[in-house]
C-alpha cells in the first residue's frame, strides 16, 4: 500500500480498515528506524486504538478519514510535549492548534510530532540537539529545516502528509531537498494560535504532501479564520483551496543576471520547467526581482531579528546555554536592533509590496529556484551560517511580501543532486498555484531499471503504483560490471566493464523521491550512461555492497540470470 493520500482513499473505499493504514505506517516507521526524525512518537497502541475507533465510527464524510500524518514539534497537540527543539522548552499542550484540531476532527491519525531547526530558526535541519532527520532521498545532504523531520517522514512513505511552519521558506526548502511538495499557504489563512512564535507576524503552517493537489486537498481542512488568533484572515468569497485550472497562464522568471545555481545541472533544470511551462501554454515574461531580493535580507539581518529575540526574550536573556549555539547567536542579535531602524525596513518592505503587485498585475504567477542547491552535511557543517542563508535566496522575502508558495519537484542532476522550484502567487492566489504545480509536476523523469522493478517482474508494482510507463528495452555503455545480490542485481560502473541490458520507465518526476525510499542498501540512484550516450537516473550499487558477491557481467544483464536458473 502507498501512503498517498489518493491510494489510501481508494483503499479504504474498497473496504479497507483504517487499522490497517495505521498498522502499515507504523510499520515503516519502525523500518525507517531513524531516531532523529520525530521527538516524540504517539505510542503505537493510541495510534491502534485511534484508528479502530475511526473504524468503528465510519466514515460520516470526514475527508481525511484513516489518514495518517505527523506535526511540526512547534504546533500543539493535546497531550503530547511539545518542545521546539529545545528540550528545556519542554510541556505539554492542554489544547490542540486549530490546525491540529482540525485534521483530527476530519478523521486523520496523529503519529508524532517532527524533529526541526530549534525554534525553527534555519534553513537546513541540522540546529536540533535532537539530532538531524535522515534526508529520504540522499543521505548525505541536508534535509532542508526547520520542518526537516516533517519533510523527511513524508519523503518517507510513512505518512501522507505532514505539518511544518513557514516564515522563511521552512515549508519550502526541505521540499526541494526530499523531493516532496511544499506548500506555504496565504498568510492567516490557517490559524497560528498554538504555535510557538518565530516571527509572528511573518508565521504560517505549511503542508508537505506528495503532490499539489494533496496539499491543496489538506489546506482545504485546515483553512478558516480564528476569533482568537489576532493574525487570522478571512479569504475572500470565492477562494477555495482546490486547483483552479485557467487557460493562458501568464508567468514571471527572473532575469537571468538574477539567478543563481549551485551547480550547471540545475540551470539545466530550471530551464526545462520553464521550458515546461511554455507547453502548457503559458506566457513566460522575464522580470527583475532584484527588490525582492534586496529586502529579503531584512529579514535575518533587520527588524524580524528582533520579532524573533522578542519571542523569546527571556530565555535568551536568562537561560542562553539551553540554545543551540547557532540559534543563540542569531537571537542575540536582535537586542542591538533599534526602533528607528525598525521602520526604515517596514518602509523598505511596503515599497518591495508595490513592486510585488506590479509583477502580478502582468503575472499569475512568479516560477523560480526553490533554493539555489542543496548542501552535503559536510558542506552545512563547515560554513553552517553562509550555507544556511544561501538556502533562502529565493525564500526570504516572500513572507515580508504577503504572498502565497507552493514548491514543487523539478528532476534531479547528473549528479543525484535534487532541484526544485517554487510558484509564487499574491495573497489568497493558493487554489491557482495549486492548479500550476499540478500541471508542471506532470512532467516525466526517465529511470534505468535493471532488476526486479523490470516489466513482469516481482517488484515492477512499486513503478506502476507510482504511475511508471514503459518506454522499452535498452542497455548501458561498455562501462558497467553486474553482481548478483540474491533477489536483485547490483550495478557498479567500471571502465572495464561491459553493457548491461535493463529496461527504461518514465515516471512522474513527483515519483522518484516515493520510489527511492523502497530501495534498500546498498543499492541507490545515479547516474547511468546509456548506450547511445544519453546519462539517465538509474539503479547503482554501492561499491562496498557488492563485495563478495557472485559477478554476472558476462550474462549481460538480469532476465538473462533468471532464464538460466529456470534452465
């Protein structure tokens, strides 16, 4: 069973319980057996006996019904501890966050609250001394934060969707990392009151989903205004957050002075979405967002400082050794923040507005880097403050600026580096960007499969739930070596190799990331030189994994292993 938000439905409308939803999400976070990933995990019993009673209810048109999800450890949950991150924060919610409240009473499962950056400042994932969540799609690289341990139990396969915050691109940036969407809703469309401040005037809930039409399908449920949150906001009659789908889309790109990447693959990428959005019909108009640019510094370096200092005032002033190192320092900036200064950047920010609305007055939507790259835990280690605010270039300002964001996958590199980008849409616009991200998601990435994921094969299923196609047969260059590891094969590039016959699928670029998290060690993503020259993701082996193990190279690929066998 995928934990998609569609096959789970289509599950349970054929009968299925919710028991055995929640037993299957239990049991991949069990398998996934990474302790950094949430703080504190509902016990499996009180998730069992959630879910039979669900069962025992029925469904009574509760849309999210049977569904399992985790929530940012900063938003509450009633009897659970909440401690953003830092454990001398520690207590236990007596009321859930209007949020929370309600996915429960829309019939959703609660498996535990998300690790994050403490008190969700930074970018990366790495600032919790509860260690950093694994990145499901590449270890070794950061997961993106704060919301890391809600991004990762998505990117996972362990639930369908999960709760992060948003007032930097914390909803964003780790979507760009694992892979998943990203969706950072209109300000005040759902209620802040239960969250614990970063910035509050700048604070949203963000949603992680598998696809934009199951984030938008969530904020559907989380949406409404709050009586008692001060920051709340009624949308306008109309809104509505499901995909609007319009004819004509009118899109915005940066100058290409104005983008930044970490690496030439992912120009590449952004260029074939841009590309992508021109097949679908859009118009694409270069602007200059170099305003925008300019006044999302204010943001770690002006007044929001000192918002969030104010947050939190006490604790840094009387208790700064229960801060991560990183976290303190940023904290203690804000106490050397002025009033006056203060108002320069209010003002600075309403001019930056004018330049937004000018943008929008021409474009439905803005398309843009989610981040110019994602950093290797090595890399975020050695330069942990420049790093992390390369993670924001294009994330900062969009709070200051009042507008709505959804981040999509956008393929990955030749190097197995993830890319993403993000549609960014004025206030209330979240229904439309959800139509966009849908239809520029839909695109395909190609995959090398040379095991037991090939047509007719016992693991083939895990590609066509995922919505794979065949494209056909093909081979790899003279540069591979095969080894049999028992139920599947192992691919090693050589240069005394040899071809090596597989089969090429399409899938929706969405779907790598879910596929990727069902491949165990020590076989991964990479890579793979084909024949004709063209470089395409596929299955590797770990160099370390195969050690031992019987070569087949000369049988020339594994249906051919097989046919032996059955000789």
């Amino acid at each position: 069973m995928n934990l998609t938000l569609p096959a789970i439905t289509a599950f349970l409308d054929q009968g299925g319980s919710p028991v055995d939803v929640a037993e299957e999400a239990l049991s991949r976070l069990a398998a996934w057996a990474d302790p950094a990933m949430l703080i504190t995990a509902v016990p499996a019993e009180a998730v069992l006996a959630r879910a039979a009673a669900l069962m025992e209810e029925g469904r009574r048109g509760r849309r999210l019904w049977g569904v399992p999800f985790v929530v940012k450890d900063n938003i509450a949950a009633a009897g659970l501890p909440m401690t953003a991150a830092c454990p001398d924060f520690e207590h236990v919610p007596q009321e859930d966050a209007p949020a929370v409240a309600r996915l429960l009473a829309a019939g959703a499962i609660l498996l535990g609250k998300a690790n994050l950056d403490q008190f969700a400042t930074g970018l990366n994932g790495t600032r919790s001394p509860y260690g950093t969540p694994r990145n499901a799609f590449r270890p070794d690289l950061v997961p993106g934060g704060s919301s890391s341990g809600s991004a990762s139990a998505v990117a996972a396969g362990i639930c369908a969707f999960s709760l992060g915050t948003d007032t930097a691109g914390s909803g964003r940036v780790p979507a760009m990392a694992q892979q998943i969407v990203g969706l950072k809703p209109t300000l005040g469309l759902v209620p802040t009151r239960g969250v614990v401040p970063a910035c509050r005037s700048l604070d949203c809930v963000s949603i992680f989903a598998h696809s934009a039409a199951e984030a938008a399908a969530v904020l559907a449920v989380i949406a409404g205004p709050d009586a008692a949150d001060p920051y709340s906001r009624t949308a306008p009659p109309g809104w509505s957050a499901a995909p609007a789908p319009r004819a004509g889309w009118r899109i915005a790109v940066p100058l290409d002075e104005e983008l930044v990447f970490d690496t030439e693959a992912n120009a590449v990428l952004f260029e074939a979405m841009v590309a992508r959005a021109k097949t679908l019909g859009a118009t694409v108009e270069p602007v200059s967002i170099a305003p925008l640019i300019e006044v999302a510094k204010k943001l770690y370096d002006g007044a929001w400082v000192a918002e969030r200092t104010a947050a939190l005032r006490e604790r840094v002033r009387d208790q700064p050794e229960t801060l991560h190192p990183v976290t303190r320092t940023i904290l203690e900036g804000g106490f050397g923040r002025s009033a006056v200064d203060a108002f320069d950047d209010f003002h600075a920010v309403a001019l930056a507005r004018l330049v937004a609305r000018d943008i929008f007055a021409e474009a439905d939507a803005i398309l843009l880097p989610t981040a110019p790259g994602i950093p290797s835990l090595e890399a975020m280690a050695a330069a942990p403050i420049a790093a992390n605010s390369r993670l924001g270039t294009y994330t900062n300002f969009v709070n200051l600026l009042d507008m709505a964001g959804l981040a999509v996958p956008a393929g990955v590199g030749p190097d197995g580096l993830p890319f993403g980008v993000t549609l960014l849409g004025p206030a209330f616009s979240d229904g439309a960007l959800a139509a966009l991200g849908t239809a520029l998601s839909a695109h395909e990435s190609l995959l090398f499969c040379i095991g037991a994921h090939m047509s007719g094969l016992p693991l083939n299923g895990q590609v066509t739930a995922l919505g794979g196609r065949l494209v056909g047969a093909a081979a790899t260059a003279p540069c591979y070596r095969l080894f049999d590891l028992g139920s599947r094969p192992g691919l090693l590039r050589d240069p005394g190799g040899a071809a090596i016959e597989g089969e090429i699928w399409a899938l929706p670029t969405s779907a790598i990331g879910a596929l990727l998290v069902q491949v165990p060690s020590p076989l991964g993503f990479g890579r793979v030189e084909m024949a004709d020259g063209a470089a395409v993701l596929g299955f590797l082996a770990e160099a370390a994994g195969v050690a031992g193990a019987p070569e087949i190279t000369a049988l020339g690929g594994w249906r051919r292993l097989l046919a032996s066998r059955i000789g």
